[in-house]
C-alpha cells in the first residue's frame, strides 16, 4: 500500500477500505507516514468527508493505537458521560456520585487539561490528601466496592489522536466534523466505556456556536458510538453562559456539594439529572428514563448520593470532612463584588470572556507547566434574564490578588445590561439518540 494512492482516493472523494485506514494510522502513529502526507489526507477528508464506515474505522484505530483500559473486572455496564466542554461545567462533579449512588459503576478516567479552569483532577485536588495516582488493580478494586473512583490519564491514550490533533490544529483542518467525532470518540473508546453519554454543549462558551453545528457533531459521534456496538446516545445543552452559578476549583466542588444536597443552582441540577437519567437507563438500572429521574431525585432527597461523595472521596484519600464543612475547602484571601453600574437586566453572559477572567485569576493553566491556585475563580450572582439593581453585586470576584481591575473590565465587557426583560435561555435543546 502507497500513502499516495491512499490521498488521491480520497481527494477524489472514494471510501477508503479499514485494511487502508488501519495502514494510515498505524503509519501516522510510527512515524512511518510523514505529516506532509497526513496533511494532505486531512485537507482531502476536510473537503471530501467521511463516510459512515470510515468514521467508524477511524475511531476503532485511534482508539487501538495505544493504551486500552480493561474495565472488564467491573461488574455491569459501564457507561461514561463526555462533554464536549464549556465554562464553569460542575456537571462530572455532580453526576459521577449521583448515578453511583443507584447503582451504576462509575470508572472514570480523567486529566487536568489547560483552560479556564482545572480538569476534573485539578477540581478534586482542592480536597486535601485527594489523589488520583492509584494502579489499575486497585481502581478497580474501588469501583467495584463504592461504585466509583477516578484514575488519572495514561500517558499513553490514543496517542494517534494526540499527534493528528496537533497536526489539524497548525493545517486549518480542526473544523471537520467526522475528525472531531472520531477523536472525541476513540478517547471514550479506549478509556474502557461500554456505553456513551454525550452532553453536546451549544452556544457563544462552546466548541460548536451554533445549534445546526451542534446538532450535526451530535449525530456524527452516536452514529459512530453506535456502529461500533458502544450504545451512545447525546444531549444538546446551552452554553450561552456558564452552567450554574461558579467557575473554579474548590468553588465548584462547593457547588457540586451544594448540587448533591438539592441545594444547587436549578440549571445545574436540571442538566444532572437529565445526563445522569440517560446514564442510568443506559447501565439497565431503570426500566424508563422517568424511573431512573425518580431514582437519583430520591438519592438527593435521602442523602444517599451526598454519602457517596464522602465515600468517593476518603476512598482516595480525600479529606470527606469538607462535604459536611465546605468551608474548610481552600478559600482565597479576598473577595471582590462586581457592583452593577446601572438597572437593567442581565441580556449576555459571555462565557469565554469569563472564563478567561477565571484564568487570569489563577484558576486555570494557560500553558501545560502553569500552576493553579485551587482556590480562587469567580461566583456569578447574576444569569441572563435576572433583574439587577444599580450597586447589587452582579458576581463574587475569588482572588489571592488585592487588585482585580482587569477582571473586573473583562467582566464588565462580558455581563452585559439592557433595558428590557430578557427570557432565560434554553437550556436543554434537545437529545439524540
Ligand atoms: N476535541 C477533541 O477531543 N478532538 C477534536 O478534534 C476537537 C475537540
Ligand atoms: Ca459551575
């Protein structure tokens, strides 16, 4: 086989077989295969697409190309949520412990990850003593015992997609959507899921701004889940603005504590439930997606899911003391208010703008070597369509500066005011299934 014969079929718009797909990323992975040549194939499938078959293909080798988790010790099926990543989104913080709470085995693999705020690891580090270096024996062990645990990411996952992702990202070649359903999907894949929940995220704070986009990555990614017998299905979520109400570390363990009490902000608790019924639907652990929504509303009520935080949590070597007593999370040494400079009504939140204001405060890494500071991030007051008065804080500023004038412009331009009411935005658009 000759890579070259493999770009011009493609770039004349001919499927390509698996015996081709698997040869072009076993290639790519060893080196064998240049990135002048990769890049040529990409801008091909930039243009040309991919059909079903290839998508599928495509996944499958990514997903082989290097480490695989065996989850296979783990009783009952193992189903993982992915977000396609937003601001301020506590939503794994919430949903791992709830849906572990009736039963469904929660064996996540997580990073830290550069942005606005830490990875999901980074968000439990602000627990004192939580630690995710745990071998795969005893991880298994844990999620076969309390239903839960999270281990951090090999070295090693799907490393074709870490090399092809680079690539794409310096050839213009990020924005086609069979390239990002199967990178997306390989990394479920390899991670060891037998079925996938996907929470699609929409909107100005989202990969994909537009609901049509949304939509089209959605069904491009359970179609491949789906193909290749991993039941997937998606949820098409809004963020327009940050979900719920903080953007941090420990900030938003204390939602998601909050959230577990029944105390969390509604649009954050509405997109738990909602991923995490799916979840238990999918693990077999309801017989309808209204059964398993009574299910995990009963486990808020009576505690159950609260008491399995706190067993995740020391299961790890957390200190569980902070779900009882948030107040001993890492705490910043100042807190600003964002005073509103006039009436109106909140009509955007624009969610990049503060969760770079987040960054800038500390609470995320802006290069792979970049310290976090646990503690600090910023707590909304304020969501599109509130009423605020002149002087009323529109948002908490956390920060271990004395000084924030920066972030206080950036979320000045970012929490915009108009005249008139403006009606809340959607926040469920909808699921494909
Ligand atoms: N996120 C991914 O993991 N892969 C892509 O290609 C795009 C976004
Ligand atoms: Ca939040």
């Amino acid at each position: 086989m000759r890579m070259v014969d493999l770009i011009e079929k493609k770039r004349d718009g001919l499927e390509l077989s698996t015996e081709e797909i698997n040869y072009i990323i076993e290639g790519y992975t060893n080196g064998s295969i240049p990135d002048y040549q990769m890049s040529a194939l990409t801008m091909a499938i930039f243009y040309k697409g991919m059909t079903e078959k290839e998508r599928a293909d495509l996944t499958m080798a990514m997903a082989e190309s290097g480490d695989q988790i065996d989850l296979s010790e783990i009783e009952g099926i193992k189903v993982d949520k992915h977000s396609t990543g937003g601001v301020g989104d506590t939503t794994t913080l919430v949903v791992g412990p709830l849906v572990a709470a009736v039963g469904v085995p929660v064996a996540k693999m997580s990073g830290r990850g550069l942005g606005h705020t830490g990875g999901t690891v980074d968000k439990l580090e602000s627990v004192e003593g939580f630690h995710v270096e745990i071998e795969n024996l005893e991880f298994i062990d844990l999620v076969n015992r309390n239903k839960i645990a999270v281990i951090g990411q090999s070295g090693n996952l799907t490393p074709a997609d870490k090399k092809l992702y680079a690539l794409r990202d310096v050839t213009a070649t990020v924005d086609s959507i069979p390239l990002i359903a199967s990178s997306i999907m390989s990394k479920k894949i390899a991670a060891g899921a037998d079925a996938i929940v996907l929470d699609v995220k929409t909107g100005a704070g989202a990969f994909m701004k537009t609901l049509e986009d949304s939509k089209e990555l959605a069904k491009a990614m359970v179609r491949i889940g789906n193909n290749v017998g991993r039941k997937t299905m998606a949820v098409i979520s809004d963020m327009s603005q940050p979900l719920g109400y903080a953007i941090g570390n420990a900030l938003e363990v204390r939602e998601a504590i909050d959230t577990l009490k029944g105390e969390g902000p509604k649009d954050l608790t509405e997109l738990s439930l909602t991923l995490g019924s799916h979840m238990v639907y999918l693990a077999g652990k309801a017989e309808s997606l209204s059964e398993a929504r009574e299910k995990l509303e009963r486990a808020i009520k009576d505690g159950s899911a609260l008491e399995k935080m706190k067993v995740f949590l020391s299961a790890q070597g957390g200190d569980a003391s902070i779900v009882d007593n948030p107040d001993r999370l890492p705490k910043a040494s100042y807190i600003h208010e964002l005073e509103a400079k006039e009436d109106g009504f909140v009509s955007e939140i624009v969610a990049d703008e503060v969760g770079t204001a987040a960054m800038v405060l500390g609470a995320g890494r802006a290069t792979k070597e970049s310290e976090i500071d646990l503690a600090v991030g910023i707590i909304l007051k304020k969501k599109i369509g509130d009423k605020v008065q002149k002087g009323e804080s529109l948002a908490a500023i956390h920060s271990n500066f004395e000084n924030v004038e920066e972030v206080k412009e950036m979320l000045y331009r970012s929490i915009k005011l108009s005249d008139t009411a403006k009606e809340k935005p959607t926040l469920i658009y909808g699921e494909i299934t």
